[in-house]
C-alpha cells in the first residue's frame, strides 16, 4: 500500500495577525502534511519568509514563476487562505488572478480541490456589501468559510476584537480526506 502525500497549501494575506500562522503551520506539520506557504504581495510585510521556508521546507512564492522554469512547489492536496483580507476574498469570489495566491486557488477551486477560507479584517470592511456576496458566493462553490463574530458579514460596527480563530481553521483541515492529485 502507497501513502498519499497530503500537501496543503497556506495562503497568508497582509493583514495584522499574518505571523500568527507560524504556529498553525506546525500543527498541520505535525498532523502529517507537507506544507507550501504562499504569501500575497501585502503579505510579505506581514510575515518572515525566511522562517517559513525554514519551517515547512519549501521555499516562500510570492509571484508568478517564469514560465520556462520548473515548479519547486509540488502538487497540493488541499489549501488554506488564513489569514484571508477583504481584498483576497472579494478577488477570490470573483476569479480575478491577478495575484499568484489567488491564482492559485481560483485553480483549487476549478479544479475541486478543498478549499478553506478565514477572512480577517475590520468591522467596517465586514459590513460592506461586496464582502457578505462574496462570501455567499465562496460558500455556493463549496469554499469552506471560517467566520468569526469579527468577520460575519452585517453585524454591529462596533469590532469584537478577539483572536483569529487559528483552532476552527485547524478543525476544518483535520476533516478533510486526501486522495492522490
């Protein structure tokens, strides 16, 4: 019997919490995943990307490679955009790859692979109308979406603070089942 190799790709946008993903990186590490980190433009003034390559083995992209080169990442499994901005999620929602995070999992997605997203942003940003549709419409294509009371849609405009919820987005990993690519 061959063992699947279970890749997960982390997407890590520019937000304020973007180095908290260190320690959720180590948990699916030590759940038996092999992890790629793709950090988002905005994103790599947000986290070490040193210490990522340095914690998951593979190097950190942040751009689209040249064509002519060969991949170092291997084929993922599954994918994770955590922390998600209001940017990442609307652009995702409507196919708009300008970016190679969200390339890469506007492709995830046509190609059915499972996808988790966990937005992180303020309340002013959660109350506007394009975030409550894309978030409907991620949901329609079967995006799994990891809200928080900070990012529903609709709420108060008074912001909850809180934590980001790194164990739900860790939750909805440990449910997936992993076939070969």
């Amino acid at each position: 019997m061959t063992s699947v190799l279970r890749v997960l790709y982390v997407v890590i946008c520019g937000v304020s919490n973007a180095a908290s993903s260190y320690d959720f990186i180590n948990d699916v590490i030590d759940d038996g995943w092999e992890v790629c980190a793709i950090v988002t433009p905005a994103g790599s003034a947000f986290v070490d990307t040193e210490h990522l390559a340095t914690l998951t083995g593979y190097p950190v992209r942040t751009a689209f490679k040249d064509p002519n080169s060969p991949d170092v990442l291997p084929p993922g499994n599954a994918y994770v955009a955590a922390p998600a901005s209001f940017n990442t999620v609307n652009k995702l929602s409507n196919g708009v790859s300008d970016t190679l995070a969200v390339g890469i999992l506007c492709e995830a997605m046509g190609n059915q692979k499972p996808v988790i997203v966990a937005p992180w942003m303020n309340r002013a940003l959660a109350n506007h109308s394009a975030y409550a549709r894309s978030i409907r419409s991620l949901q329609n294509d079967g995006v799994r979406v990891v809200l928080t009371d900070r990012t529903k849609p609709g709420r108060s405009l008074t912001d909850p603070g809180g934590l980001f919820p790194w164990t739900d987005v860790l939750a909805e990993v440990r449910k997936l089942t992993v076939v070969s690519p």
